[in-house]
C-alpha cells in the first residue's frame, strides 16, 4: 500500500534535484563567463560543429530555406548554413556572457551604428515597444535594454519561457542582471501596458511561430508566413512608438547596435483592425530588412514557415 509520505518525499526530491540542477547551471555559467567571450565562442562553434553533422534533418532545411527566401544556389546555400549554425550556438552561449556586457562598453566592445537614433531613444518621454528578433546576440540585446532607461521606468523583454523551472531560473537570472525584467509570453496584456502607461520599454521577438487567431498572415522574405499581432495591438492601445533593435555580432567580440526609425502609432488611420496590420507589417518589413542586412545572424534551422522541404 503507497504512504502518503512517499508523494511528500517524492515532491521534496523534486525540489532538491531543481535546486542541484540550478546550482550545476550557475557553477557551469561562472566558469565559462570567467573564460570571456573568445574561449566561449569557440566552444560554441565546437557544438555547432557537431550539431551540423549530427541534425541532419535540421541541416538540410536550413539549406533549403536559405535557397528559397534567399534564391542562391546550394553551394552558397550551405556555407550560410553553417554560418546560423556557429552564430545561433554562439547566441545560445551568450546567455552566460550577459553580466560581461553592457552601455558601460560602449565605443570599445559596443558600437552603435546610428548614434542619434539611439540617443532619441534614450530621450524618448513616451511608450515604446522594442520589435526584434532570433538575430545576432539577442541574449545580450535582452540584458542590454535593462540599461535603456533607469528605474522606476520599467524595461521588459517578452519570453517564452522553459519548462524545466531550473533552467528558467538560471537563464531569467543572467538575463535581467542589467534590470531588464523577463516576463512569459502568454496572458501578458495587463502587464505590458501597465508598463507601457508608465513609459517603460517593452520589447518583443516577433518571429515566432504564431498560432493563426493570433496572428496576420503575411510576406516574410518572399514567401507567407503567420505574424503575431499582440505587440501591435498593444503598442497601439498604449499610443506608443513601435522602434526595431537589434545587435549584431562582429569580428574581434565587438557588437554593433542597430535601430531603425521608429513608427508612431498615433499617426495611422483607419479602422482598428487597419492600424494593428499596418503596425504588424512595419514589424515584419523591419525583421527582414535586418536579416538581409547580414543573413547568416539569422535563426535559419527555426522552421519559421512550417515547411517540409522534399
């Protein structure tokens, strides 16, 4: 006959492993962020070299996907390939790096592209919903805008979060070490424009894959794809500016930050519905003017369209 105390003993189990799993992943993390980023992206490259050779199926649809959206014959197809493969390893290993990096580098590691857009941002007294996406290190972009404003003005990057709670844990610590806090992605609304209202930051990752009632189906990169409308909506009913950020990854651990100008929800006309699609395709357009800016930064091996290539 099953004691009651076994179940006790079992959820207390449970508890001890999370919590020796989470300070495994905090000791890990300590060390590779004591080897710096040099050491650290070559370990990375190491596992995105085994990962080329051994995900097969996600190697082949990279390939292809870049040949389709990017229409470049298979040769060129495959050296950009492994190219997202190192960069999106390297990505995933920045969320060790993210207490190594911040505004403090600017002009030395960090470097803006287009200082007076950044320096309008930084200005900027009204709402703001930060569009970007699975490009370049967006783990340290996340951490980066915790350093935007100063507090009470609230920072807060839009996750998807993991299911193991150690793991979730350990990474929502890295990447709100610079103030940034991380909030999940589903029943968000009330807490992105109570910050909002308060003329916080809120930034979002608009290429995911999104389920169809929450989302436009529209051309990304030549072909259709399904794009969330909820920052849209959002950025709309707080009257804010829709402003696109990203951060790319150089040679010599240097990191360039990108904005684009920014769209003014306040000026779109038309019905309701009008104005969250045009918000939606000025995401959309910005996400991809990015991308072919720099392709190989890019998640390629996301099945973004939901495609079976043959």
């Amino acid at each position: 006959m099953k004691r009651q105390s076994d179940d006790v003993n079992f959820s207390e189990m449970q508890t001890i492993f999370q919590k020796v799993q989470y300070s495994l992943l905090c000791g890990l993390g300590a060390l590779i962020r004591m080897l710096g980023f040099r050491t650290t992206y070559k370990l990375a490259d190491g596992l995105a070299f085994t990962a080329w050779h051994i995900l097969s199926s996600r190697r082949r649809n990279t390939i292809l996907s870049l040949m389709e959206h990017l229409n470049i014959d298979r040769e060129q197809a495959q050296k950009l390939a492994y190219k997202s493969f190192q960069s999106t390893f390297r990505s995933f290993a920045e969320i060790t790096l993210t207490q190594n990096f911040g505004m403090e580098m600017q002009g030395t590691r960090l470097l803006i592209a287009n200082p007076e857009l950044w320096e309008k941002l930084r200005q900027c007294q009204r709402p703001i919903v930060a569009s970007t996406g699975h490009y370049g290190s967006w783990e340290l972009l996340a951490s980066l805008l915790g350093q935007v404003y100063q507090a009470p003005r609230p920072r807060m990057v839009i996750v998807r979060k993991y299911p193991n709670p150690a793991v979730q844990a350990y990474i929502s610590k890295q990447r709100e070490a610079k103030g940034a806090s991380m909030v999940g992605h589903r029943a968000v609304a009330t807490a992105v424009l109570r910050a909002l209202r308060k003329c916080g930051i809120v930034a979002f990752l608009i290429d995911h894959k999104t389920l169809d009632h929450e989302a436009y189906s529209l051309s990304f990169l030549g072909d259709m794809a399904n794009v969330n409308m909820g920052p849209a909506l959002l950025a709309i009913r707080a009257e804010a500016l829709i402003w696109p950020i990203y951060l790319e990854r150089l040679e010599n651990e240097q990191f360039m930050l990108h904005l684009q100008d920014p769209l003014d929800t306040k000026t779109l006309t038309g019905s309701n519905e009008d104005k969250i699609k045009q918000a939606t395709i000025f995401y959309t357009k910005a996400m991809e003017k990015q991308i072919l800016h720099n392709p190989e930064q890019w998640f390629w091996m996301h099945n973004r369209w939901n495609k079976n290539w043959k």
